[in-house]
C-alpha cells in the first residue's frame, strides 16, 4: 500500500529506556539519527523487506548496497513516506516517528533524490530549485531573493562549476543535473538527505563531483544515506555500510569492517561469517 498525502500526519511519541522494542533485534535504540527496527514490506504476496534494522548517524555516510532487487529502493522508500512498512518502527534521534507520507519526511529534514531526479529540463536552475514553492514580495515572483539565495546553496555545497544559475537545467551535464537535485533537496534544512543511485550514469569527473557534494554534506553534519552498485565509489565516500540480501539487511557496520572482497561475498551470498563485527547488534 502506497502512503497518500492525505493519510495521517507525524505522530512522534517519547519512549524510555524500559520501553525500547527491537523487533528481532536485541539491540536498543541509540540515539542515532535515524534507527529502524524490524521493518518488513509486502507487496501482496512478495516479501520485499524482511526485518530490516539499520542505524544511521549525523555526519556519517552510511552506503547501502545490494544486488539488483534486494530491496534498497524498497527500503529507502519506506524511509521517505512513499511506501508504509507492513511492519517495524523507525525512531528520530531516539524517538518513535509514524512518517506517512513524503511530507512528514519533510518535516523531520528528509530529504530524498531519486534517481530520475524529476528536473525540468526546459526551466532554467532556479525555477527548478523553486517550482512549487516560489518566493513572492507584492504579489509577484521574488526574482533577485530566489538567485541570490540558489547562488548562496551552490556555493555552501561547493558546487563551482556551475556557470549560471540562469542556464537552462537541460544543458547542463550528468554531475551538475545530481548537484541541482541535491541543491534543491537541501535547501530546506534537511538532516538526512538519501540518494539513490546517484553516480549510476555519471563519467568520471562528473562522479568525482558528486562524491564531494556527498562528503561536503556529510561535513556540515547531515546524514547521507547513498545506494550505490558502485564499490569503488562506495569505498571513497562512505564512513559505514549496510548490505542487503534478499530484503534483508545481512550486515551493517563502520566501512574499516569490510573489504572489497567481503563486500562483495556478502552481496552476493549474504553471508555475514567472514565479516564478524558487522552484526548490527556489535555495530552499534
Ligand atoms: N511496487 C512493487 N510491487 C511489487 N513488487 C515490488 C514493487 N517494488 C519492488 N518490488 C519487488 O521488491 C523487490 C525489491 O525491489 P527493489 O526495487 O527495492 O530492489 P533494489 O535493491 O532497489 O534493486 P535495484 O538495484 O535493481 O534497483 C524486488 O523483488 C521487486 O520486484
Ligand atoms: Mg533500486
């Protein structure tokens, strides 16, 4: 079942120590972030996401890997309102959060790019950054405030080479389309942006672009949560992994735990044995 933005808005309710549930997981809530226990999603009768648990701190860039159809989208949607887990909690720096809908991802600082990244190729960069929300002053488009303030979230997230806000977002490459995307993701106060797949069709200098926009969000203390297929990508950028297997999330821990080869074993078999502190319960 798909959330609609009509359902419910956020509840948040306060648990204490005594009250922690895992839900097949041993381990308590942290103070994390962002922690997810238990979170299982059908579709009918597929079994997309099985408990699943994963900690994701401030700061950090957590990469989540996996095979092609193990979950990952699956699971960041959940995350970010668009699917309702069919079980499991998520908790907002300690606290249980029900988010469902993308708006109460909003509200917490979630902000999501997927990987098509919905740009309009036919307006220029700050119409994009603006559309739907436009600043106005007397009634009309509040021009010079929305470039200035464009000009003022490339430059934060060092995005240099940009050559006018004025460009149309059609002409512009691969990596500066992702930093638009991002740009305007951010540019409410997002705590934890999630990105899926955002090096997927990229060259090498415009992957390097954005592996820097990754690290320099991560530097100003937002968590960043990146699927990626890419493990030498992964190994740049990231400071934890999680992988999953068959929609479950077989092993999470800091990337020093892992190796390419380790990585790759895990997604590929999901067996965790050769890695043995990557168990959530020892990760956090
Ligand atoms: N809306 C849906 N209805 C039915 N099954 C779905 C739906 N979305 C995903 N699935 C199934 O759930 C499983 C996980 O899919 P998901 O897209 O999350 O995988 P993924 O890890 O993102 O894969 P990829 O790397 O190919 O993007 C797959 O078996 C997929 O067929
Ligand atoms: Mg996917």
């Amino acid at each position: 079942m798909e959330n609609t933005p009509e359902s419910t808005s956020l509840e948040t309710s306060d648990i204490g120590t005594d009250e922690r549930r895992g839900s097949g997981v041993d381990s308590p809530v942290s103070q994390n972030l962002l922690s997810l226990r238990g979170i299982s999603k059908n579709f009918g009768p597929v079994q997309a996401l099985q408990d699943c648990a994963l900690e994701v701190p401030a700061g950090q860039v957590t990469a989540l890997i996996g095979d092609n159809g193990a979950g990952k989208s699956t699971f960041i949607k959940c995350i970010s309102g668009i699917y309702a887990p069919s079980a499991g909690q998520m908790f907002w720096r300690g606290k249980e959060v029900h988010v469902h809908s993308p708006r109460d991802a909003a509200d917490l600082g979630i902000a999501t790019v997927y990987q098509d990244l919905a740009l309009c190729d036919n307006l220029d960069i700050v119409e994009n950054m603006y559309l739907g929300r436009e600043e106005t002053h007397a009634g009309l488009l509040d021009e010079i405030k929305m470039e200035v303030a464009t000009k003022q979230t490339l430059a934060d997230l060092s995005v240099t080479t940009v050559q006018s806000v004025r460009q149309l977002v059609g002409s512009l490459s691969g990596g500066q389309r992702q930093a638009v995307a991002v740009a305007r993701a951010v540019m409410r106060e997002s705590h934890l942006v999630i990105l899926d797949e955002p090096t997927a069709a990229l060259g090498v200098s415009q992957t390097k672009l954005v592996l820097e926009l990754i690290r320099t969000l991560a530097s100003k203390g937002i968590a960043v949560l990146v699927i990626s297929h890419n493990l030498t990508d992964v190994f740049s950028v990231a400071d934890r992994i999680a992988v999953m297997y068959l929609g479950t999330i077989v092993s999470h821990g800091p990337i020093a735990n892992y190796d390419t080869t380790s990585a790759v074993e895990l997604i590929t078999t999901g067996d965790s044995r050769s890695v043995p502190t990557s168990r959530l319960s020892s990760a956090l």
